[in-house]
C-alpha cells in the first residue's frame, strides 16, 4: 500500500506541475513517466513476473503477459514526448499534458482494482507520512470529506498542519530544544499590554511588533523543514483560521467564502498537507540524532569533565635514518 500511494503521490505532483505556467509545466511529464514506470514495476511483482534490467518503457507490455495492460499507444504518445523533453529539448503542449494525465487516469483506476483488489482512489497517501498526530487528523478530516462537509474537512487539515510544525517544534520526547523551535509558540494573547485606570490597552507599536514575530516564527518553522512557502500561503487563504479556546474546543467562523469551499479545494489542500508531511521528514534524523544524544547525556553517574582546547595537534619528532647506517637492514 505505501508502494501504491508512492505512485498516487507521483501522480499528483504531475498534476499539480502540469498546472505550473509554461516551461515550467513540462516536469508534469517526467512525474506522469516515473508514476507509470513504479506502477507497473510492482504490477509485475504482483503477479509474480520478473522484468529484465534492460527492459525498455514499452517492453513492460510484453513482459507482464497474459496480463493485458490497457493505454499502449497512448503510453507510447507519453514516452515520445518524453524522450522529445529530455533529449531534445522540446517543450511539450497544453493538449500534450492534458493528454497524459487523462491516460494516466484512466491508467491507474483500470488496472489497480484489477491486480491490488483496490481503488486506486482509495490509495491512501497519509500512510507515508512519519508524523502520527497529522496522520490521524488528516484521517479524520477525511471523514469529514466523504460526507461532503468540506468546511469541516478544512479546518481538520488546517489542525493537521499545525500539529506538523508542532511535531518538530517539540517532539514527542524530550531531546533539548529542537533547531525547528524558534523560540516559545506565540499567541496573540502573548502581545504586551499597557496597564490603565481601566481596562488594559495594547501599545500600537508592541501590537505590530507582536504580529511580526508570531507570523515570522511561522514562516521560520515552516521554510526551516523545507515546505513551500507559496503553497501555504494559498492554504491559508484558502481554509478557514481555528483558533483553540480556553474550555478545549477548537472552532471556526463559517464565513460564506467558506461555505462554498469545493472537493477540489480539500483535495488540492489534502494534497499540500501529506506533500509537506512529506518534505519536513528529512527532519527526522536530526530529532532522532537530538534524541539519542539526550539519553546519552542526560543524569550522568559521573561528572561531565572539561577539555581545553589545544590547537593543531602537533607532528610526531623523529630522525631520519640512512638505509646505509641502519645495521638492521641486509646488505
């Protein structure tokens, strides 16, 4: 299953890049090519074929018999424009793309049930990711999803995301202060307040200073753990704020902007989270290296001792001795 949402991830990143401005759109070709190629490699594995190192694209065809895989010619029409790309240099068209992306489709929700005994819908991306908080809110936000509330479903995910940086702000043991932290979360009643006769004002000058540092904290954590800072912008736009109140509940203005969010809107949103789940665990080694370093230091038996830096260690003295002076050596 983690193999099949690999493809299903390969496949969406080339839909996504197959919606980027011109030449940009063109790596949605590459993505749709390396999809196919895993796909059928573990097709084959499925149904216990062995493929030859040096098979070619289209050799995968012949080789998975009696099989029939279905889209020859178009996965034909997708290797030359492929081939046309990388070797040539030629950009490939909007009706290109769009071209293989339908193939694709079509592809992948043929032949999945037919070999995996599974939609290839029902793939579930979430299982690649290493964060367990913002897997299971994603889970959860799906349920939300499939009984068509998509604002609901939103803020799940917008839950889901904070929970991500939250995860490699602290981790789930203590290890020291994480290099993803930057500093205590900020909240907005964290802004500094001038006490009065009467109720207490905010300084202007601090209120602007405080949204300064609660948003640059933000963008810190997210651009340190390598997610793309575009994209959130447009998930931010896009969901609706959640903001967590003192009785434990976590609520939301259903604004009509809101209210009209779409199932392609939680899906590209879905998408950005496990995409970012994704990026930020090349953080995992560095928490993990964090963490074993914790053990191994913290209560020692003994005292920790000091060492003094020395300089450059200093070359080893020794006398150069003639071959014809030393008597060891035969004649």
């Amino acid at each position: 299953m983690q193999r099949l949402a690999y493809v299903r991830y390969l496949y969406r990143e080339g839909v996504e890049e197959s919606r980027l401005p011109t030449p940009l759109r063109s790596r949605a070709i590459t993505s749709f090519h390396d999809a196919v190629e895993n796909f059928i490699g573990l097709v084959a594995q499925q149904l216990g074929v062995e493929l030859k190192r040096n098979t070619e694209f289209l050799g995968y065809w012949e080789a998975v018999k009696p099989f029939e895989l279905p889209k020859k010619e178009q996965m034909r029409r997708l290797n030359d424009v492929r081939v046309a790309l990388k070797h040539n240099g030629t950009f490939p068209s909007e009706h290109q793309i769009e071209q293989a992306r339908e193939a694709l489709a079509d592809f992948f929700t043929t032949v999945t049930p037919k070999v995996f005994e599974v939609d290839f819908d029902a793939v579930d991306m979430v299982d690649l990711l290493t964060q367990p908080e913002t897997a299971r809110l994603v889970r959860e936000a799906q349920t939300h999803a499939d009984a068509g509330d998509y604002p609901m479903a939103m803020a799940g995910l917008v839950l889901a995301f904070d929970a991500l940086l939250d995860h490699y702000a602290t981790g789930d043991r203590p290890a020291g202060e994480s290099p993803f932290r930057f500093g205590a979360r900020l909240y907005r009643s964290d802004v500094v307040q001038i006490p009065g006769s009467g109720n207490s004002q905010i300084n202007p000058k601090l209120k602007k200073l405080g949204q300064f540092a609660m948003d640059a904290q933000d963008a810190l954590r997210v651009i340190s753990l390598g997610i793309d800072y575009p994209s959130l912008a447009r998930f931010r736009v896009m969901s609706p704020p959640v903001y967590g109140y003192a009785d434990g509940s976590q609520r939301f203005v259903n604004l009509p902007s809101v209210r009209t969010l779409s199932a392609d809107d939680y899906d590209w949103a879905r998408h950005f989270i496990i995409e970012s789940g994704l990026r930020a665990s090349r953080a995992d080694e560095i928490r993990g290296m964090q963490e074993r370093a914790h053990e191994l230091n913290w209560n020692p038996k003994t005292p920790f001792g000091e060492r003094s830096w020395t300089g450059p260690v200093e070359p080893t003295p020794y006398e150069e001795v003639s071959v014809f002076e030393d008597e060891t050596l035969d004649p």
